[in-house]
C-alpha cells in the first residue's frame, strides 16, 4: 500500500504497532492500513512461517507467533518483540468461533473460546502495557463484535467472551487511562471477508443480513480502517473507554 501524505492528527509514524491475529482478513487491513501510515507494524499469527511471509508481503517491520489460546506463552513469546523498546499501539484482534447451543457446548468448545478471545486479549496486554506506561502514552484496541452487544441463538460462548471483552476495555480503562493510555474497543458488523466465505454464498444468510443490516450490505474490510485508525491515532487521545459500532447499522436498529 501506497504511504499515504502525513497528517498531524492520523499520523503514526514513529509507533510500533502490534495487531494479533493479523495474517489475515480484518487483521491483516489494519496492519496494511498503519503501515501506510507510518507505524512498524508486529505481525502475529499462531504459525511462525506464515506471519513472517505476511510481514515480508505487506511491508512489516516483524513478525511474532503464538497461540493466544495458551495465555501463559504470551508473555515470553513477546519478550523478543519488547527486548528493542515498548510497543505504543496494541490491537487485540485475534479470535476465534465454536458454534453451538449453550445445553450442547461442551466444556473444551467453551473454554478455547473464552481462553482465546477474552483470556488471550488479557495476557498479551498484560505483557505490552507496561512499557506503555514507562514511557507514558500508549493505545489498546480491542476488537470487540456485535456480539458484545446483542445475541443470536449457537453464539454464547462467543457472546460472552466478546462482552466479556467490551467489559475488560473499560477495565483498562479505569486503571491505566491516568497512565495516559487510551483504551477503546471496535465492534464490526457482517464483513465480506474470506472467513465469511460460506456465510455470503449462503443464499438465505446473505439475504438475512442485508435485510437486517440498514446499510442492505456487508461490509467492505477497507470500511473498518477509519474507526481503527483513529484510534490508533492522537486524533482519539480524549476518547477511552468506548466501543465504536462499524456495523452498517444493525445495533441500531430493531
């Protein structure tokens, strides 16, 4: 991606960046998205050779891999990643889905699910926000969902983990804004990813969320960097606490 004209308010340049889950899908748009901004961008995946080839394609200063479900791997998996200097922008965007009615989810389904989207979002901050608030000033983005705020029957162990997750945003909040670290979450809606693949070929799905979305669409990844990038950015250094619907509207809607 072309780097873009610099401007004082959306500039990241001189930020290290570190996105989870970002070898792909809306992960990898943010991490291309930042670069174009100035930021040297962290790749992470759970696979070490397929995040260094996502570094190596997209520009990125380096990569990291672990996985986010085993909390305790976090911290000496970024020791490497922090030995250079702390890291300013903290994405936790890594996630994962095991569908399945609550009387039906077996412990393990419920369990990687809260480890991996809640637990692991802890674990990495936990390691990173200390050389954020040595050097005064950080920012954490926690990509939070829908389903941080409304529910659909095969989803509750996501439910919970994604509201659990809304809630640990304002945690942070309380404890570390005086730190001046400003922690915010973002919440998409129905993306056309290739994740959501089979759900968009699904004719009778595909017709349901543009009939329940006001926008009458998914997503376009593209359309999710602006709330990222802003909160990324000095432009948000008043903003902590909050949660940023990019929906299309659906969370306004009945």
């Amino acid at each position: 991606m072309t780097p873009l004209r610099p401007d004082p308010l959306f500039n990241l340049s001189g930020r290290r960046a570190l996105i989870t889950g970002s070898t792909r899908g809306l992960g990898r748009v943010m991490a291309e998205a930042m670069i174009a901004r100035g930021a040297a961008v962290v790749v992470h995946g759970r696979d070490a050779d397929t995040a260094r080839q996502v570094a190596a394609e997209i520009g990125a200063a380096e990569s990291c891999a672990f996985d986010l479900g085993q909390a305790e791997a976090a911290g000496p998996a970024l020791a490497g990643v922090l030995a250079p200097g702390p890291i300013d922008i903290l994405v936790n965007n890594a996630g994962l889905h095991r569908r399945g009615k609550l009387l039906d989810l077996s412990l393990a389904d419920w369990r990687t699910v809260l480890d991996t989207n809640l637990t692991g979002a802890f674990a990495v901050a936990r390691a990173v926000v200390p050389g954020m608030i040595a050097q005064g000033h950080g920012k954490v983005i926690n990509i939070c969902s829908l389903m941080s705020e409304l529910g659909r029957p095969t989803t509750g162990n996501y439910m919970a983990a994604k509201g659990g997750l809304k809630m640990l945003t304002r945690a942070m909040t309380v404890e570390w804004a005086h730190h001046n670290i400003q922690a915010n979450a973002v919440g998409p809606g129905y993306f056309a990813t290739e994740l959501n693949a089979p759900l968009i070929a699904d004719a009778k799905f595909d017709a349901w969320i543009k009939a329940r979305t006001p926008a009458g669409r998914w997503g376009d990844p593209s359309e999710l960097v602006g709330a990222v990038i802003f909160l990324a950015s000095p432009a948000s250094n008043y903003v902590n606490g909050q949660l940023l619907f990019v929906d299309g509207g659906i969370t306004a809607a009945i």
